[in-house]
C-alpha cells in the first residue's frame, strides 16, 4: 500500500530519529517537546483501522510501546528491551485523527526502568500503558536501516 505523505501534522512535531525498523513500518511516529518534556504523536492512517473502522489496539498498543521505550533520560548506547508491557484501552482513534502519548518515568534502577504513558485522541485519554524495561550490560547492536 502506498502511504504518501502525511498530512496535518502540527507544526511542532517532526519525525521521530531515534527508531526501529517496526517503528517505520507500523509509523511515521513524529516528536515534540514542550514544558513537560517529549511528546509522540501518529495520524490514524487506512491501514492502522480494525474490522470496526477504527485505530487497531495492536497499532495503538506497538504504539504506546514505542512512547514508553523512549522515556527521558534513556542511555541509547545501550540494548533496553521490554519485558513487561500493560495496556487498558478506555477510548479509541477513529481514522485522519491525530493520537498523542507522553511517558513517565516512575523508578529507575541499575537494570529496570518503569514507566507509564497516556495516550489521547481528539483531547481525550484512549489508553493508559505501563511497562518494565530491561537494560542490559551490552551495548546496542548496529542497528538495519536508520
């Protein structure tokens, strides 16, 4: 399917450079930051939607855990790998609109980072997420493509 450009993307979010090849495959995802720190956001396109016409929770979901992978103060250097990852869907992303999410950080170990993210639609909260990311004792693999 041939995506094109996307289109109303607000002023203040660019493409996301820090990002895995599902990320592109399933995005683009853009950025932004504000007084409260980095903000993600997608355009619900025609090939995000479930049978029922709106944003797939697997979309949404893959979504939330690429906002949740890119909390403040992560070290890139190094490999972080989910290994827990809590999803409640409250509302949902009907297609062209926009979808917004923001991570926390709650507690960070040597070796453990939780976080929690909300993720809106239209101004109002459609998820909430929190996962356990792992940060192992090696350094990031050479990443395929970007």
């Amino acid at each position: 399917m041939e995506r094109g450009p996307v289109p109303d993307v607000p002023e203040s979010f660019r493409e996301l450079e820090r990002t895995s090849a599902f990320s592109r495959f399933i995005g683009p995802i853009y950025e932004a930051r504000d007084e409260q720190g980095r903000l993600f956001g997608f355009r619900v396109r025609p090939d995000h939607l479930n049978l029922g016409g709106v944003a797939h929770g697997g979309m949404i979901a893959s979504f939330a855990d690429v906002v949740l992978g890119q909390y403040e103060g992560r070290d890139y250097d190094r490999l972080t790998v989910t290994i827990r990852l809590v999803v409640d869907f409250i509302g949902v992303a009907h297609f062209g609109e926009w979808v917004e999410g923001r991570a926390h950080v709650l507690r960070q170990t040597r070796n453990l980072v939780f976080v929690d993210a909300d993720v809106t639609s239209r101004g109002k909260l459609i998820m909430t997420a929190q996962a356990v990311f792992k940060v192992l004792d090696r350094a990031r693999p050479v990443a395929v493509g970007r």
